[in-house]
C-alpha cells in the first residue's frame, strides 16, 4: 500500500498530491485521537476542538500563539462524511481547474483561496459579535469553494451531471452553492464554516475576473514557492521557468477573434467533431488526474490549450 502512495504521490500529479495529503492528515488525527481515547496518550496541550492544534481560530490571542493554523486547518478534516464530501469536488472541479489554468495554479489557488476564507471568518466574526460560534474552525471547504468558483467563473455553460436535475450549466451549481451558504448564516448551525466557503468563493471568481486584467492575485504565493524549491535545490531553476511560461499561457483568455474557415460546417459535421472532441478530452483529463499534467505529450498540452481557449 505504501508503495502504491508513493507511485500516486510521484505521477499522480498536484491534484492527487493535495487529496493524499488531506487524506494523509485525517488518518494521522484520527489515530492520534483514538489512541487518546483509548488511554495511550492525553489530549492537553490540545484541547477539544482544536483538534491537535491544527485547526485555526478566530479569537486573536489563540491565533498569536498557533500562527500555523491559518494554513493546517485547511487539510484538516474529522469527520469520515466531511472529508468525503471536500475531496469529491476537489477531484471533480480541480480536473477541470487545470484544463484552464494548469497544476501549478491548483496548489496556489487552494491555499490563497482557504486563506481567503479564513480572513473573512476572522474578520467578519471579531466585527460581529452575532457571528461568534465555537472556538476553532478546518477543513479544505474554503479552498474547494475558490478552485468550483474559477471554474465556473471561466467556463460556465459547461455542462455538469446532477443525479436529479440531469445537466446543468456550472455557474448555476455554484450559484446555488453560494446562496446556501448565505442562507444558513442566519441559522447558526455552522457560522464559521459558511463564512469561509463564501469567502473562498468570492476569491476564486475576483481571481479570474483579476487575471483576464493582467493581475495575478496568487502569483506572490508561487513566488514564495519557488524561493524555497530554489533554495533547497538550485538545479530545479530551470524546470520552473518552463513551467511558468506554460502556465503563463493558459491563464489569460484569448481577446483575439479565431479566423474560422468561409465553409459554413453542417449540424451533423459540427455535432460529430464536437463529439470526438469532447471524447479526447475526456481521455485526456482521465491521464491528467491518474499521470499529472506533466506525463502528457505535447499534442495533448496543446489540445488542452487550444480546448480552453474555445470554451
């Protein structure tokens, strides 16, 4: 089994990376937290809720002291349902996700997009008294919700399967996502937690909105990486230059008109061609979330490309 980990977390690229990782830190707490009960251990300094220091905070004078918990909690889930449900749309909206911006801008995207979230919990539940409930707060909902909202941002008549409302444009499934949110604040069930999705949300759609400007919001984060990869190993500089003009590529949506062919196509030819793409892609995206986007040969980068430009 570990070495299956190992083979996933070598070729499965940076959306797999990401779901090991949250998956690798539920069971680590989960079996920390059972040895616990179970007499091996005591849970102080920890206490309830905090779930191993892990989880972060909006109460000032806890967060001076765990200052990491702005960027755990957002891998830190306790509940089997919980972590489930995130990783679902992780793995479902983050193949998307890369289609259009690439694996590079997943990694930045979810962690900028849950440290929006965060920085709307704590702000909104220190300004507002009323908002105020339980202590601490995690999970990678905030992240997910920015990385469903660049998607639909960018491509949102594409078409997603419902079990009861068969195909649906994503806009309106992250409109309605977005709206119960806002819904159950006044509810009082999970306060922190819908703060964050919406702040996530709102991150993911100012972020597209901002890159088809030329401004990149998640662009000092990769610097930030890309200074610590140098400095722990200077012979990956070149590997990330190519990577940033790949990805450079595919950030900003195409302003030029297409020069299309005076052959006007007929609807079963248009049909037929959008089938056999549609079947590519699919093939392709599959390879993407099994190899990682860089295991692709450079016809399937470029179709990807080219596919993106025409959404």
């Amino acid at each position: 089994m570990w070495q299956e980990v190992k083979k996933q977390w070598g070729q499965g690229g940076m959306l797999m990376r990401l779901l090991l990782i949250n998956g690798g830190v539920f069971l680590l707490v989960t079996t920390l937290q059972l040895l616990t009960t179970l007499g091996f251990g005591q849970s102080s300094p920890w206490e309830s809720g905090a779930v191993l220091g892990l989880a972060t905070t909006w109460m000032p004078e806890i967060l001076l002291r765990r200052p990491w918990t702005v960027i755990t909690h957002m891998f830190v889930h306790t509940g089997v349902w919980h972590l489930l449900m995130n990783m679902a749309l992780l793995y479902w909206m983050g193949r998307l996700f890369m289609v259009h911006f690439g694996a590079r801008k997943l990694l930045s995207t979810y962690v900028v997009g849950g440290l929006a979230g965060f920085a709307l919990y704590f702000i909104a539940t220190n300004v507002f008294p009323g908002l105020q409930q339980g202590t601490y707060a995690y999970g990678a909902s905030a992240a997910v919700m920015a990385i469903l909202a660049a998607v639909a941002t960018r491509d949102p008549e594409r078409q997603i399967g419902l079990v009861i409302l068969g195909s649906v444009p994503l806009k309106y499934v992250a409109i309605a996502l977005v709206l119960l949110d806002y819904f159950a604040l006044s509810n009082g069930d999970n306060t922190g937690g819908n703060l964050a999705h919406l702040g996530g949300a709102l991150f993911g759609y100012v972020m597209v909105k901002q890159g088809d400007q030329g401004r990149d919001l998640v662009g000092w984060f990769e610097r930030f990486l890309d200074a610590l990869l140098t400095a722990f190993n200077p012979k990956a500089k070149s590997k990330l230059r190519v990577e940033k003009r790949s990805n450079r590529k595919s950030w900003r949506r195409k302003t030029k008109p297409e020069t299309r062919s005076s052959r006007v196509k007929s609807d079963e030819e248009f049909n037929q061609e959008k089938k056999e793409r549609l079947a590519r892609m699919d093939v392709i995206l599959d390879k993407v979330s099994k190899h990682g986007y860089d295991n692709l040969t450079k016809e399937e980068k470029a179709f990807l490309f080219q596919a993106s430009k025409k959404e």
